[in-house]
C-alpha cells in the first residue's frame, strides 16, 4: 500500500470507517476514495461492480456494515444477514474482479462461539454455537472471513481480515436504544449529572468482564497490516483487541470520574448480566509487531469531549 495508491475506504462515515479515512489522512495517503450510502448502495450487485469498474481502486477497507446492539439484531434479523451478506460479498467479489491488490475485510468477536474458551483465540472460530442475540451479524461475519480464505487459496487474490474486540471513540453511536455498553453508560451518567440525578441504575451486576479498544488504535492497527503484511502472513484472520479486561463496575466508576458525577451507582440485579467474559487473544497481533497506545482514561476522556461538543442537545 503506496502513499499515491487508489484507496476505497467503504463505510467512511461510520465509527470504524470514519478512524480509517483519518488515519489515512493523517500519514499521508493522498488518493482516497469514499461514496456515502446513499450515493452507492453496496447491496446492490450492479452499482458495486459499476463503481468498481469506472474508479479501480487498487486498495479497499472494508468497514461498511449494518450494525447494532441487542436489540436492534432481535428486532431485524433478517435485515442484519441479508444487508451484511450482500455488502460483503459485492465488495469482495468487485475487488477480486477488477483486480484489487490488497483489501481488509472487518468483522467482530461476535464470529466466537457463545461458549468458547477465554481468551478467544483465533482456532476457536466455529467451534461452538453462537450466542443468540446476535447470531445473524455473526453468522455474515463468518461468510465474509471465508469468502476472502476461498478467494485468495482459488484466486490469488491479496484479502485479509480482521476482528476487532469492542471499539469505543469519537463518531460511536450514543442511543440508548442501540447503542453497546459505554456509550451507553457515558450517556446515562452524563445525563444523571446534568438534571443532577442521586443516583444511576445499571443493568446486571455489574460483574461481567469487558474489553474495549479506542477506535484511533483499531484503525492504527488495520492500516499497519495494511502497509507491512500479506494475507498469507495473518492466516484466514488475526483478533485486534488490548488484551484487557475490566468489570461494568469499574467501567461505570470510571466514567463517573471522567464526567463528574458525584451520584451513586445502583445495580439492578433482576437483569440478566450476559456473556461473563468476553477477552480476546492478541498474541497473535504482537507477533506482528503491533499494541494498542491509548490509554483507556485517556481514550473516555477523548470519547467524553466529543461526545459534550457533538451529541448533547440533539
């Protein structure tokens, strides 16, 4: 991947897509192409192969997807498969046609089996039902990492992919109907110290162990790969993550310091707490000679400023 060289970031104006493009900026790659989605309707075959065919890109991030919390894949699974597996397999199979040199495809731990072993290493995949809540996402996911496998072993072709652990950062999406974890929280906290509420109530224990990586890092990340490695070199595909784990509990202190909320934490514990642990195994990656460089705090307070300057009042 050449500083000139013809790059397609696809889902640029999404939370992962949008750390790409400006990653991308910021090192200096000055030919970069996006299309919103109204623009470029990625479930559309012919659209897709057009764009291809008139733009060639020589280099092609993959973060374009339709996604969302629990509810959000309960509510439309059939939506979250179909959308996934046709924006996936179009991108995919233009590049392979129009003669890509190198794309990355991004997933999410979600492709682990419900019950696999902690932390979740690479072999794991498809060794174990998925989790339910959001099995059609996962099951797209797990189409795509081997659609770009049976291309390069049929075709030759240069494609790799990547599953990032839960991201956080600038651009996320604060609903608190579909929104993931801290987002969430953040919001809920932010609001609390606002009408000065006594207290929060969190869902669940608070016991459950998360892992959360800055979305500056992940795109850090997957334009290293980009620019140093072959598909070959990462096997069908390689975890992005920290490597870190910490409680809900201790993710909600943490955001009360960075916001300010001098409240207290109640845990409504008639809700179910989900997955207990969900860590992923970067071994892999620092064989690759990469880790994460953002501090967490630093990471909510960053997330904390955009999310005051962007989202509150809308």
């Amino acid at each position: 991947m050449e500083k000139k060289s013809n790059i397609y970031v696809a889902g640029h104006r999404g939370l992962v897509g949008s750390a790409i493009l400006r990653k991308l900026h910021t090192d200096g790659y000055t030919n970069l192409l996006t299309r919103t989605s109204s623009e470029l309707d990625l479930r559309s075959q012919q659209e897709v192969n057009d764009f291809f065919k008139k733009e060639l890109p020589e280099v092609v991030f993959l973060a374009a997807a339709k996604v969302g919390g629990i509810l959000a894949n309960a509510t439309y699974p059939g939506d979250f498969l179909y959308d996934n597996l046709m924006i996936q397999s179009n991108v995919i199979d233009a590049a392979r046609r129009y003669g890509v040199q190198k794309l990355l495809f991004l997933g999410s731990t979600c492709i682990y089996p419900k019950l696999a072993p902690q932390p979740l290493k690479e072999s794991y995949l498809l060794t174990g039902e998925l989790e339910p809540t959001n099995e059609p996402y996962a099951l797209a996911k797990i189409a795509g990492i081997k659609l770009c496998a049976a291309y390069n072993k049929q075709y030759g072709t240069n494609f790799m992919s990547v599953m990032p652990t839960n991201l956080y950062g600038p651009n996320d999406n604060f609903d608190l109907q579909t929104s993931h974890v801290l987002p969430a929280l953040m919001r809920k906290i932010h609001k609390a110290k606002v009408q000065e509420e006594p207290t929060v109530t969190i869902l669940g224990t608070g016991s459950p162990l998360r892992e959360f990586l800055h979305i500056d890092d992940l795109a850090a990340a997957c334009v290293y790969l980009m620019s140093r490695y072959e598909a070959e070199d990462l096997g069908e595909f390689v975890n992005i993550g920290t490597g870190l784990e910490i409680t809900i509990k201790a993710l909600a202190e943490k955001l009360c310091e960075v916001v300010g909320y001098e409240g207290e934490l109640v845990f409504d514990t008639t809700k179910p707490d989900g997955t207990p642990r969900k860590l992923t195994d970067v071994s892999k990656l620092a064989s690759l000679g990469w880790r994460y460089g953002i501090d967490f705090e630093d990471g909510l307070r960053d997330t904390y400023a955009w999310y005051v300057k962007n989202e509150v009042g809308k």
